[in-house]
C-alpha cells in the first residue's frame, strides 16, 4: 500500500489525479486530501477515499467540512498551518495541485519529510526554484513534474546526460487569443480568457494560458527544474497540444513527446515512476490527424513571454515578485476590474519598480523573503491598478 496526499484534490489536476487513484484504489492508502470553498466534494472525495485527514484552506469552511464529515471518523480540519500540518503527515507521495503561491509551505514540508513530490504547482518553482530543489537534494527527496510539457522533457531526458542537451523546447498552445491583434487584445473579456481550445483546466491557469503568462512560468520553471540556463529554452507555439516538448541534443537529435491533451498522462507518470502502467487516455491517431503545425511566439502582442526572461536575468526574489504580481493582476481581471492587457503592464510595473534600489536579485530566497516580496508585489499592483 502507498500513503499518498492530494493537495488541491477539489481542482482540475487534483480531480484527475483521484480518477487515477480511484481506478486502483486498493493500491492506496490515502492520508490528506485539501481543497477550498467547495467542502461537500471535499468530504465526498475524502469518504470514498477513506482519507484520514481533509483541510479546507478557508477557516471559515470548517464547520460545514465537520459537518459534511460526521459521523465518518475523518479529521477535519481549516487554515494555511493545517495545510502544512497535513503535508508534515507521513506519506509515500504528495500530489501538490494547489493554484497559486500557497503551494509552496506544503510543498516544502512534505520534501523535508521525505515524501516524493509531484509537482503541478509551477508557482514554487517560480517563487523560490533553488529553495526547492535544495531541499529536495538535502533529504534525498525526488520532485516529479506534472506539468505536461515538463513532464514531456523529463520523460525524453531518461538514459540521457543533461549534458549533451542543447536546448530543451516548450510548446505553447497560443490560447484563444492566438490570432488576435494587440487591439483586439485590449478588449478582451473574461468569457472569451477562459475558452482554451485544446486543454480543460482551472479558471486561472485557462487565463494564464490566454495571456502566455502560463508559458512564461514555464520557461522558468524549465530552468529551476532542469538547471538549464534561459538561452537554452525556446517555446514554440504549437495549436492543438499534441506535442507537448522536445528535447535538442548536441548531435543535433530532437526527442519530441506526443500525446493527446489529457493531463492523467503527465499525473499517471509521475504517480508509477519510475515504471510506466496503462492509463485510460486516448491514443493518438496522428494519420487522422494529418499536420502538425508550428510557429514562432509573439512576445510583442504577449509581453509575460518577454518578463520572464527578465525575470531570470534579475534571480533572486524576481521571481517571487513577478508569480505574485502576476497572480494579483488576475484577480483584478476575474474581478472585471482591469484590462485584459493590463495583467502584462501592471506586472511590468511592478518587477521594475522594485528590482530598482535594493537588489531584488541579490535577496536570498527562504520561505518568508518569498513571503515578503509576495506581499509586497500584490499591495503595489492594487496600488499601480488604481482600483477599490
Ligand atoms: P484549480 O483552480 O482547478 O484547483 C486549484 C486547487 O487549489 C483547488 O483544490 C482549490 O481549492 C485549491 N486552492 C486554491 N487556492 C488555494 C489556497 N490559497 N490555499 C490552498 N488551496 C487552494 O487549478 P488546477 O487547474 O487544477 O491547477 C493546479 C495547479 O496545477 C496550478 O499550479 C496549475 O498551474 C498547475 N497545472 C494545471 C494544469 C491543468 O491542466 N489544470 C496543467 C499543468 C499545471
Ligand atoms: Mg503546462
């Protein structure tokens, strides 16, 4: 039997990975499974699981969590410190699926105990990478990607020396905006943010994808993971999601991963890793599909692609900085406050603002500088949007 913990269980990655679970379930023991606002899927998934523990991250969810759970003998429990308490639980593997900065503590603390870590949550990696993989190297701990292109490049590495990688290419979807002018662009609503044409995912990471904001934390997230430098990563804007990354070698090779859309792929990698099992994916069937199509970014009508190598330049805390002010602009665009564009000026503003004077670069990364520079970057971007 292998403990195991979803974090995000309620979401788009954490539902996927339950499906994969449930399929075998007599394989698993599960220990913590956490969510949001949505409590009753929450306690329905820790009943059928047989969980031990389930958390909401909101405090004020709790008594309808013990409510939706009584009678059942699972713990219940709320808040940021119960997350880190649930991830401190001993466990074999840890789905972290949470969206956002809030993932990184669990992430952490599950590393530090021992328990391997499949990684959907790019945000630690963007916010403080070195911090992670440190950890993860200090208690001999394996991370596995489950981003798909990420896991893609991780599957095309086995047997290989990261040594003889030239360049490691990420593909890009384009989003729904793909074909749109910088004017069209400016008028962008969320309705038509949140129509991916390939991939069906949670409601920030479909914006993210819309604004390429996702692919610029991919980029830096291929470096953190990989240990790459940013020249050695390109992206590649590729509609219809089947090949998901390629890997260039230094005799010219390109190792390339197909698959269809389907994220129980890149989950169910990292669940059987270092083995490979059947998944309940479609196959593709690429004589039906006829072409591949392929063409370069445009970092001028999508700026984050730009930012993020910027980003990469400045170190430090930049990243920290820019997943933050990134994640506060989409609230002010889900809030209808803001502009489409406006995610990329305001994000802009703010790394300039302050990368400028005391060294953003050079600030150490723990766990509360990140916190910090959180903190800081969402205050100046509600500051810089001029809204209430
Ligand atoms: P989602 O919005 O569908 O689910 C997010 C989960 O996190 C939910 O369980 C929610 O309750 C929980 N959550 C939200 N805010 C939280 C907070 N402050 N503290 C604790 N928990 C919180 O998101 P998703 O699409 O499943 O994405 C999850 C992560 O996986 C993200 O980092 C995303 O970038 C990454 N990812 C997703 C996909 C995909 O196909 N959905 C693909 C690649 C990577
Ligand atoms: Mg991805």
């Amino acid at each position: 039997m292998r403990r195991v913990s979803i974090f995000g269980s309620t979401g788009s990655i954490g539902q996927s990975t339950i499906d994969l679970i449930r399929r075998d379930a007599q394989s698993y023991d599960v220990v913590a499974l956490t969510g949001g606002a949505n409590v009753d899927l929450l306690a329905h998934d820790a009943r059928a699981l047989c969980a031990e523990v389930a958390v909401t991250c909101y405090e004020d969810r709790l008594p309808a969590l013990r409510d939706a759970l009584a009678g059942t003998g699972i713990e219940a429990a709320a808040g940021e410190a119960a997350l880190v308490e649930a991830a401190a639980r001993p466990a074999d593997w840890i789905m972290s699926a949470i969206v956002g900065a809030a993932g990184l503590a669990p992430g952490m603390t599950a590393l530090a105990q021992g328990t391997t870590l499949a990684l959907a949550n790019k945000e630690s990696l963007v916010t403080a990478g070195p911090l992670l993989m440190e950890t993860a190297k200090a208690h001999g701990t394996k991370v596995l990607p489950v981003d798909s292109e990420h896991s893609a490049v991780f599957q095309a590495l086995v047997g290989e020396d990261i040594q003889s990688v030239e360049r490691i290419i990420i593909t890009a979807s384009g989003g729904p905006f793909r074909d749109w002018s910088h004017a069209q662009l400016e008028q962008a609503t969320l309705s038509q943010a949140l129509k991916h044409p390939s991939w069906d995912m949670g409601q920030r990471i479909t914006i993210d994808s819309a604004s390429m904001f996702n692919k610029a934390l991919e980029i830096i997230e291929t470096k953190e993971f990989f240990g790459v430098v940013p020249a050695q990563i390109e992206v590649l804007v590729h509609p219809g999601s089947t090949v998901h990354a390629l890997v260039g070698f230094c005799d010219g090779a390109l190792m390339a991963h197909l698959g269809v859309p389907d994220m129980r792929h890149a989950i169910g990698y990292a669940l059987h890793h270092p083995d490979r099992r059947m998944l309940p994916v479609a196959r593709l069937d690429l004589a039906a599909l006829g072409t591949l199509h392929f063409e370069a970014p445009d970092e001028r009508r999508f700026p984050a692609l730009r930012l993020a190598r910027e980003v990469m330049e400045t170190g430090g805390l930049a990243g920290a900085v820019f997943n933050a002010a990134k994640e506060a602009a989409l609230d002010l665009f889900i809030a209808e406050k803001i502009a489409f564009t406006d995610m990329a000026i305001l994000v802009e503003r703010v790394l300039a603002e302050m990368s400028s004077g005391v060294g953003l670069g050079k600030g150490s990364i723990t766990l509360d500088t990140v916190r910090e520079s959180d903190s800081e970057a969402r205050a100046r971007v509600f500051e810089a949007s001029g809204t209430n």
